[in-house]
C-alpha cells in the first residue's frame, strides 16, 4: 500500500447521515466501521457503513488538513462533492470484503 492518506466519507443511506474521516489504511478503516468494534462512536450509532466517497494524499499533513476543511463545509457542499464522482451514493467498498 502507498504510504500516504485519505479521506473518506461514510454514509447509512443516499443522502443520509454523513461522516468524514480520514486513515493511512482506507480497508482496515472502513472494516473497523462495518464492524462496529466501537459501539460508542457517532458512525456506529448511526450505522455509517456505505463508503461513499475518498480520496488519496501522498502528504499526511495535506489529507488531514483537507479532512478539517471538509469537515468545515456545509452539508449541501458535502453532498455536491460526493455527487461529482458518486452520483447514485453508491458504496464503494461493498465488494471489499467478500
């Protein structure tokens, strides 16, 4: 794997509940969400599961201020980014796993 970053954003639905991270290992990340290991946490709470969006940064120090500055944005802005490469919401690690 690339040494690097991303930033992701989980949903439950189209157009649900949205969630932004970012990780230095989308897979093991994503899975840790799906799994639930952390019952207390927002995504478990709300079942973001659906990857839906992520992109990649060679500099950590990029990715993580991209994630504060989406993070930052309003929702509408949020949904318009997701839309321009994932317009049907579709959850990009469904085949990941099996």
């Amino acid at each position: 794997m690339d040494k690097g970053i991303y930033v992701y954003i989980l949903s439950n639905k189209r157009n649900g509940t949205l969630y932004v991270g970012v990780t230095n290992d989308i897979f093991r990340r994503v899975y840790e969400h799906r799994s639930g290991k952390n019952k207390s946490s927002f995504s478990f709470r709300y079942g973001l599961i659906r990857l839906v969006y992520y992109e990649f940064h060679l500099d950590p120090a990029v990715g993580i201020r991209r994630e504060k500055l989406i993070k930052g944005w309003k929702r509408k802005w949020k949904v318009e980014l997701i839309e321009q490469v994932n317009p049907k919401w579709a959850d990009i690690s469904e085949d990941w796993y099996s």
